[in-house]
C-alpha cells in the first residue's frame, strides 16, 4: 500500500477546505477561526494553519491531503505543509 501526501493550494476563497471536506473519507481536521479582516468578509471564517483529511482511491493507494492558509500572511504554512515528512504527522 502506498500513501501519498497530496497539499491543496490557492488563493484565499478559492476553495480548497471545501475541496477537502467534499472528498475526505474522515472528518476533516480543519483550524477555521473567524474572519477579522474587512476585506476577507466574503465568508465567516478562514484556515488558520491547515486541513486535514484522507481518502483511499484503491487498495493500494491513500492520499493524505494537506489544505493550506490562502494568505499571504500565512505562507510560513505553505512550506511547513510542503516540506514536512507524511510520516512525523
Ligand atoms: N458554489 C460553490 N461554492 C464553493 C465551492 N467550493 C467552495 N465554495 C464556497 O466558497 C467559499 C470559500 O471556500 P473555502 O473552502 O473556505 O475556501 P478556501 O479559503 O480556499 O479554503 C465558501 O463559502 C464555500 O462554501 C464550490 O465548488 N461551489
Ligand atoms: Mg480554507
């Protein structure tokens, strides 16, 4: 069996936590907290850190997929998600 780190990126909005919770098989980690900035208040609330699911496409396969921040001022996430080991979660 192979398990593979998928990371879901893009701008903020664009969709990705609701791209995860669509097609995740366990309940999605999610790090939503409350919009605070005027300009982003086109939804409630926003990730903070990451997401979190995992789906199985066959028997010998498992995506873990990584959802990121949007913003700019989370980008310290993009690489952390990027770069960190599958196996250390
Ligand atoms: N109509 C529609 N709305 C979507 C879709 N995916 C996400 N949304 C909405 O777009 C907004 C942003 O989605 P979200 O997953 O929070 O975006 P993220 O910031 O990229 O994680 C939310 O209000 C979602 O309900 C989609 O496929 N269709
Ligand atoms: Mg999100």
């Amino acid at each position: 069996m192979q398990t593979v780190k998928m990371v879901i990126t893009g701008p903020f909005s664009s969709g990705k936590t609701e791209f995860i919770r669509s097609i995740s098989e366990i309940e999605v980690v999610t790090t939503e907290r409350d919009i605070t900035t005027e300009a982003e208040r086109v939804k409630d609330q926003t990730t903070v850190a990451m997401d979190f699911g995992r789906i199985t496409v066959d028997d010998d396969l498992v995506l873990y997929l990584f959802g990121t921040p949007g913003q700019r001022r989370f980008d310290f996430m993009w690489e952390i998600l990027s770069e960190a080991c599958w196996a250390s979660w």
